[in-house]
C-alpha cells in the first residue's frame, strides 16, 4: 500500500501567502514554457439536473509533481467541490489527495500575476479591477505583489458589494483601493486592468484602455462568452494561458475572429513560452498586452505542490492508503 496525504481547506488555506503563490506558478509556466506538458480543460455539461464536470492536468518534473484538479459545480447541490489529486512526477505515486477551494482564487490569481510581472509595463501604478468576487479578491492579492502600485480602482454592478470590497483590501495591500460608480471610471487611465466576472458579453469598453496598458481576463471560458470587446483583442498582443484552448473555449478571441478583425495568428504566444523567455511578449511602451486565463492544470499543481510540501513539514492531514495496480488490479 501506498500512504498518500489527505488535506482538507482548513489544513492548508493559512500555509501560504499571495507572493508564495506566484513564485511558485510563475516557476510552474517557465517550465511549460521549456517543454513540460499540460493539456486544456475537459469540460461536460450535464442537462438535468444542470451542472458541470470539469478537469485538467500538467506535469511539472522540476517542481516535482503532477496531476490537477477534477471538480463539480451545479447539479442536485447547486455548489461546488474541487478535488486535487497530487502524484510524485518521478515514482508516480501519489502524493495527496488536496480540498481545492481554499487555494483556488490564489493559484488563479498568480497566473493572472505572473501575466502582468511578464507583460505589464515596469513603471505601471494603477490597478482596475472588474468583479468584487473571491477570484477578483484574489486575482488583485497576488497582482498587487508584481509591481508596486499606487491605486486601485473597483467597479461591479452592485454597489455595496464593491464597497465591500474595497473596505476589505484597506489593510491587505499597500496601494489605496477606491470604489467607483461605472467600469470606465475604474478603467480609465489603468495601467493593469483585471476582469473576474460571471458576465456573458464585454465588461469594458475598447476605448477606455489607454495604449500601453495589460489586460488581464480570467472571468470566463466559454466559446459563447467573453469579458473582452472584439475590438481589443484585435490591438492587443494576445498571449493565452495554453495556445491549444483558444480554439475551445476562449471566447473574446473567438468573438474577434467572427467578426473578422483577426485569424488564428494573431496568438502571439502562450504564458509560458513568454516567461521561459522563448517570446518578447511586450515590445513598447504603447502597446496593449492581453493575458486570457482559463485555468490550467499548470497553476494547480503548482500551487498544490507547495501546500503538500508545506503541509508535510508542519505535520497537517491525515494519511489514506493507495493500493498499486501491482496489488489490486488482479481480477480475481
């Protein structure tokens, strides 16, 4: 038998900080960048009663593991279970088994944050951000650790909850954060712009991004919806989490090839080939760079790597036994 970790939220959701978060990732994507493996989501709708299946995988040899997460969401329950399976990227065997909810808005937002460290202007100081959620809350503690900013401005429809938000990160993060009444007045002049939103059609405006700006959208992957104008897309340097996504569910550049503004090409790169440094991804001052996140295995194991790490160390979790296909897989 194999002994393997098992680790709740409450065993890992205080062993790590948002900084902690990104060096990892941003480790993760310099390593797919060189050649490491990882695949897009898999992704099954079920009609009734409603709800989503969903996984996605990576290897990652010099962090040491493999796996990724395998999740639902909807269904009888109308809620959402995120299971983490961690296996040793040498010996294959598996390492823990990890409750995913607790770390899922950090590990998202470090790919956002890695983005902009790879992407943004240096001397850029002002952050926008779309959503008020727990992936926007993420989204912006990670981010505000890439660069040192000055302010952040929030916008989402209802007003108590960008408050809220706003109130919130008055002690998290250094920069001031300010709610604001509409998407153009958190945009304008933005040096980053984040969107982490549930919404089907543009949150932004095209015009209210100024030249040299970095975009960064991890609110949806859905071919049918996307945060971003058509008409962004098609002036930004356009740089995915995975290249082989785009074509299944990255809908703002979908909508801009059906309008025709783009074609298939206009993919600069994937996050990784531009943090292994295989792409310039920004070239001057006045361009736009956009970051398109779906969520990847890449994040995922790199984040839950360290939390197993970490956990280890500190003696969290319990151990469950794995039996080898040596053993079990008999037949009999």
């Amino acid at each position: 038998m194999t002994e393997t970790l098992f680790l709740s939220s409450a065993d890992v959701d205080d062993l790590a900080e948002p900084a902690d978060y990104v060096a990892a990732v941003r480790d993760a994507y310099r390593q797919i960048g060189e050649g490491a493996p990882a695949k897009p989501r898999t992704l099954l709708y079920n009609r009734d009663p409603p709800g989503m299946l969903t996984s996605y995988t990576s290897v990652l040899p010099e962090t040491g593991g493999m796996g990724g997460y395998t999740y639902s969401a909807g269904f009888g329950a109308g809620d959402a279970w995120f299971m983490t399976p961690l296996f040793d990227a040498e010996s294959g065997e598996p390492l823990a088994v990890l409750d995913g909810a607790s770390m899922n808005p950090y590990k998202t937002g470090a790919a956002g944050a890695t983005a902009v460290d790879a992407l943004a202007r240096e001397d850029a100081t002002e952050i926008a951000v779309i959503g008020s959620g727990a992936q926007a809350r993420g989204q912006l503690a990670t981010t505000a650790t890439v660069r040192e900013f000055e302010a952040v401005r929030v916008f989402s429809p209802t007003a108590e909850s960008r408050e809220a938000f706003a109130e919130e990160f008055a002690d998290r993060i250094e920069p001031a954060v300010t709610a604001v009444a509409t998407a153009s007045e958190a945009v304008a002049g933005a040096d980053v712009v984040i969107t982490a939103t549930n919404a089907s059609d543009p949150v932004i405006d095209d015009a209210d991004v100024d030249p040299g700006a970095h975009v960064t959208a991890m609110g949806q992957y859905n071919p049918k919806k996307n945060e971003l104008p058509p008409e962004l897309i098609a002036r930004a340097t356009y740089v995915p989490d995975i290249r082989e996504r785009v074509s299944q569910d990255a809908g703002s550049f979908l909508a801009a090839e059906e309008a025709g503004l783009i074609g298939e090409d206009h993919v600069a790169a994937d996050l990784g080939a531009v943090v292994a440094g295989e792409h310039p991804g920004r070239t001057s001052e006045g361009e736009i760079t956009v970051f398109d996140s779906g969520g990847t295995g890449i994040e995922t194991v790199a984040a839950a790597h360290m939390l197993y790490k970490r956990a280890s160390e500190a003696g969290r979790g319990q151990t469950i036994d794995f039996a080898p296909a040596s053993e079990a897989l008999t037949g009999r």
